[in-house]
C-alpha cells in the first residue's frame, strides 16, 4: 500500500475513534457505491452523519477541509441519497468533515458539524 493510503487510513482509524469517544455510533467504513465512497457513516442523537475524513502531513498547501470542493459536496451527497434508499433511513441527516494533520500520533483533529448543506438542484 503506498505511504499516503497508509496515512489516510491512519487518519480515519483517528476520526473513528474520535466520534466514538464523542458518543456516535458507527455504522459503516467506507461504504462505497461504484468508484465511489462514503468514509465513515455514524448515528448521534437520533441523526444520521455522514464524514468525510480529510488526512494531511501538514497544512503547507492549504487547509485540509478545503478539499471538499463543490464537486465531492455534489458526490457526497448522492451518495448519502443512495445510502439512505437502500438501507430505508427515516432519520435527519447532516455532513460533517474531519481533519486529521500530522505524520504521526498525537494527530491534530478538527471536527467541523453542519460543514455543509446539500445544494439545490
């Protein structure tokens, strides 16, 4: 696995356990749908959150979460549709995006909820 997808998983693997430690529940890791994926699919307080898991060594670059650009917003949010068809979901749903920065533990984690809200076709 090349360096970088080691990193990302390390950096979800930090984002599963910081939800957890804030009382959500898990449901799915990379749900994927075609070429396509989900990163971490969590319930909290009757709400369904759907996070999208930005992992940098550092911010030289930009910002991390500013990588969620309208374009993976539109996917993102086809993908929530499409989860919440086939698993038949009555509940509200928000999108969320962890950070994680660092190249090793302790990781610096920025939790943004409500980062977005699905655009109007």
């Amino acid at each position: 696995m090349a360096e970088h997808n080691d990193l990302g998983k390390e950096g979800e693997d930090e984002a599963v356990r910081h939800l957890a430690e804030k009382g959500y529940c898990i449901l799915h890791r990379n749900w994927r749908r075609g070429r396509n994926e989900l990163d971490i699919i969590a319930t909290k307080d009757g709400q369904l959150v759907f996070v999208e898991v930005k992992t940098r060594r550092n911010e030289t670059y930009g910002h991390a979460e500013d990588a969620v650009n309208d374009r993976k917003i539109r996917t993102l949010v086809s993908l929530a549709d499409s989860y919440i068809k086939k698993f038949e979901l009555d509940l509200p749903a928000r999108f969320d995006v962890i950070t994680v920065i660092g190249e090793k533990p302790p990781f610096h984690i920025e939790h943004i909820e409500n980062a977005f809200l699905p655009p109007i076709w």
